[in-house]
C-alpha cells in the first residue's frame, strides 16, 4: 500500500491531525485526526509502500501488544485511509 499524496502530521495537545500537503500549501479540507499509535504507524512508514504485517510488526514492536490485537487495530485503520480515499489497497 501507499499513500495517494503526501500528507503531514500535526500535534495538537493529546491529539493527532494529518493534513494534505499538496506541493507547498496545506489543504485543511482534507484533515484526519488520529490517535497516537495510528500517527505512529504513518509518520513511520511516510510516502513508502508498506503492507499489513509491516504495520502489525510496527505496533507489536512498540506497544508489546498481542498480535491479534494489533491486526485488528491496522485492519481499521487501513479501512479508514481506504474509505477516506487515502490509500489504495
């Protein structure tokens, strides 16, 4: 998978907004928000192609969390970037 375009991640307080970066301007209509694990796994992959089991990976290396868990928690992630029209699949 890839992201369509490049996006930036912002913090504001405990939360997480990515934002569309479309050559040097910001678009705010297209803003996401995101909680930490999930703007961990994007800013960690940024524009390249990664998979499922790279995510998956990713979370179970930094949380310790269970894998199954973890698969659960990128399958709906990657159900929100899909829907959003974010990334393909």
């Amino acid at each position: 998978m890839r992201f369509k375009e490049a996006y930036i991640i912002h913090r504001i307080g405990d939360e997480y907004m990515m934002l569309s970066h479309r050559n040097s301007t910001i678009d705010f209509t297209c803003a996401i928000a995101l909680n930490a694990s999930a703007a961990y796994l994007i800013g960690e992959t940024g524009d390249q192609s990664f998979s499922f089991e790279d995510w998956v990976s990713l979370l179970v290396d930094r949380y310790g969390i269970d894998r199954i868990v973890a698969e659960t928690d990128v399958q709906a992630l990657i159900e929100k970037l899909i829907k959003e029209k974010i990334i393909d699949a």
